[in-house]
C-alpha cells in the first residue's frame, strides 16, 4: 500500500482560501487513517488462526450428595465421605444440602441466662420418656456450635423455660399462665431484642401439650414467636410457616433399629393403645377381630411377655399411627426406628419435617375418613412399592433421633435446620 503524504498547509494568506485549505488537509488526514485502520484490521484476519468453537455440554448433576465435611460432627466422630442417595426422601436435595452447610457456618443462638435452673428454667427435666424431645433439646443447645454468648450476633433468641418441669413439680396449668407471663415481662423490661420484633426472631420449645396452653396465655407468644412444639395442628392455632413441629420420640428405644429386613415382616398391619380418640375408637371398632390387620383395643401387658410390644414393629409392614388426645403420636418415631413404615391417620397434623422431607416417599399419609378402607388401601400398595417406602424409611431414620451430644443431620440439627429456615424472614 502506497502511504501519500498530506500537503503542507500554513495560516498565512487569505482568511477564505486558509480556512479552505485547512479542512482539505484535515479531511485527508481522516481517509488516509480510515484506510490504514481497515487495511491492518483485514490483514490480521487473512493471517490469523481462526478462533476455536467452543462447545458447553450442560452436566446432570444426580439428586445425590456426598457428605464431604472434613470437620469433626458435634460429638467428635469421624466425618463420612461415603456417598448417600437422597432424591426420594426430599423436596430438594441440593437446596437442603447448601443451606444445611451455610447454617453450620453462621447460625447463632443466644439463650437468655435470666431464671433458676432448680426451677423452670434452663436445665431440662429429663432426657426420657415421651417427652425426652423437650429435655434434648434444652441439653443440645448447650452442647452445640450454635449457641453464642454475645446476643449482638444471635440470629435468633431462646426462651429457656420448661413446661415440662413445671408439670413434675404440679404447678397447675393456671399458675404456669402466669409464670411464663411474668419470665417473658422480664426479658422485655430488661434486654433491648425483643422489642426489635416484637418477638418475631424468639422461640420456645415445649413438648407437653399443657405446656402449648400454657404459652397461650401470652397474645405475643402466639401471634409472633416461634413455637416449637409436639403437637403441631392446624386447627387450634399452628401457624407452619412460622411455628415448627417437634417430633415426639420416646427415648431410650427399647430395641436396635429395624431395617432391611422386609423377608421378616409378614404382618400387614398392627396397632394396640388406648381409646382416647375418636378415630382410635373407630379404628378399634372396624378392625379389632380382623385376621390380617393386628389391631388390639388397648396396650400390650407386659406380663405377656418381655418387649412384646416392640417386637411387633419389626415383624409389620405398616404401623398404623392414629391421633390421641393430640394430632401427634410418639408412635410414629416408633415405626420409623423399628423400620415399619407408619401409616398417618390423623387430619389438620403438620408432620415433623414436612417442608424439607417428602413423607410420602417413606410413609403412607391418609385422612381419618380413609379408616373404613384401612385394610383394602394397604393391601393395594404394590409390593415393589412397599420396598421402595421401606428403604427410604431406612434413610430418614437418622433425622428422628436424638444424641448427646447432637450428631450431624440428628433430630435437633434438623429443629435447628428449621429454625435457620425461619430466621431468614425475619424483618428488623
């Protein structure tokens, strides 16, 4: 390519003819580097390589996690790194196993120290029982990464009252109205957090329904803290999104855990307990003497044998779990532990865990009006189906245990799982 220089121009002469001249030169000077411009930019693209395509294969990433965490768990045990397979067991596996790990990491609790622990306060009163929820979880806390003793970085505050306690000493349930009353006056008039919310980011735990009643005597308490209770039914004030359903579960079990064992279990269906309801009279009534469903009207004696009851669960395929006096059973944990698959039949009952595990893929969930078709229903699960529920029973069992201290993916890392779900709509 041929390079012209531009002509050499000057100020001087006339204003017109110089004025002329300059946009002449100036005009050149802009084609000329216009020319130059896209003779190099053709030039590179005659010899230059051509680039690469680069072709994006999306990857399927299998519902399954691995649990990776080369951390220590709560109470010391070796990590585990062996794969485990969670897409039938919950609603989203790769959301809980993210947010499990991120609440870890951040989640803080503060417990209010204010109250005797010879009294109501702070200690449980036990860690047996059908209540033994209540009195893990007091202890738990304690033992966990999550408590904080500086309230400035809590996420959320416990009320560490015990109902349970006041039932052993036999407070009355009009005097415990009045004790928790007073114990939450307290902490407002004292510390600055609760006011913040109003007591959006507090929440109690109680596990015996008298002690549900006896945190209704607090408007606040209802309306705005997190309740954290044993029997978690719609229709006497339990609000899902806010409030969380503590799962009963009678502690020590009796016996090992059940399990893979499905040759073993030629019953179809067994229950045997007290009439305190009205679906449990109906279910007694309709099934009693019938040869394939072992329904008893009341509980086992033990004077028929050693463990007879338990020993029932591991020879059943299904465990029928009705309501008593409250939606919740601590039957249900049973069935779970001793791998018999439970059969809920109690309406308006949150189940524990209901938002993060699919309990229809471990558990067969009907209405209380389903109970005259109880036995047909049964029979029509396909016995491939039946295995399926049976193995994920196995899977979820981990989640309906307690521990002290607490293990990872236990039942109170899942409480806590639920109160960190919760926190994160909190609202300052």
């Amino acid at each position: 390519m041929t390079i012209v220089k531009p002509s050499q121009f000057s100020f001087s002469g006339g204003g017109s003819s110089s004025l002329c001249s300059l946009k002449g030169s100036l005009l050149t000077v802009a084609i000329l580097t216009f020319g130059s411009l896209f003779y190099l930019s053709l030039n590179s693209m005659r010899t230059s390589p051509p680039s690469p395509v680069i072709v994006v294969t999306p990857i399927h990433v299998p519902q399954t996690f691995v649990n990776e965490d080369k951390t220590d768990n709560d109470d010391g045990a070796a990590p585990t790194t062996e794969a485990e397979t969670y897409s039938d067991v919950y609603h989203s596996p790769e959301a809980f196993r993210l947010n499990y790990a991120e609440m870890e990491k951040r989640f803080k609790v503060y417990i209010y120290p204010d109250g005797d622990p010879n009294t109501f306060y702070q200690t449980p009163r036990k860690v047996t029982g059908k209540y033994a929820s209540e009195g893990y979880f007091f202890q738990n806390i304690r033992e966990s990464r999550f408590r904080t003793l500086d309230p400035e970085e809590a996420d959320l505050f416990f009320i560490p009252i015990s109902c349970h306690k006041m039932r052993g000493k036999g407070t009355s349930y009009e005097n415990m109205t009045v004790i928790v009353q007073n114990y939450v006056d307290g902490l407002i008039a004292k510390y600055p957090y609760w006011n913040r919310t109003l007591g959006a980011d507090h929440f109690f735990v109680t596990c015996h329904d008298v002690g549900v009643r006896a945190f209704e005597g607090s408007l606040l308490l209802i309306k705005n803290t997190i309740r954290v209770v044993c029997s978690p039914s719609y229709n006497v004030g339990f609000i899902p999104h806010k409030d969380v359903a503590l799962p009963q579960v009678l502690q020590p079990f009796a016996l090992p855990a059940g399990g893979n064992d499905v040759e073993n279990r030629t019953t179809l269906g067994f229950w045997a307990g007290h009439r305190n309801s009205k679906i449990r009279v109906i279910l007694a009534r309709v099934w009693e003497n019938d040869t394939e469903l072992d329904i008893s009207n009341n509980r086992i004696n033990r004077a028929t044998g050693h463990l007879v009851y338990q020993k029932r669960f591991y020879r059943t395929k299904f465990c029928i779990c009705p309501g008593g006096s409250q939606v919740n059973s601590a039957r249900i944990t049973d069935s779970i532990h001793y791998g018999c698959i439970p059969v809920i039949l109690s309406d308006y009952y949150d189940l524990p865990f209901n938002d993060i595990l699919n309990w229809r893929k471990f558990a067969v969930v009907l209405r209380e009006q389903d109970v005259y078709n109880l036995k047909q229903i049964l029979k029509n699960i396909p016995h491939s189906e039946f295995i399926s529920l049976h193995n994920n029973l196995v899977k979820v069992q981990k989640h309906f245990q307690w521990n002290s201290p607490p293990v990872k993916f236990d039942a109170f890392h899942m409480i806590m799982y639920e109160l960190w779900l919760r926190h994160h709509v909190i609202k300052y």
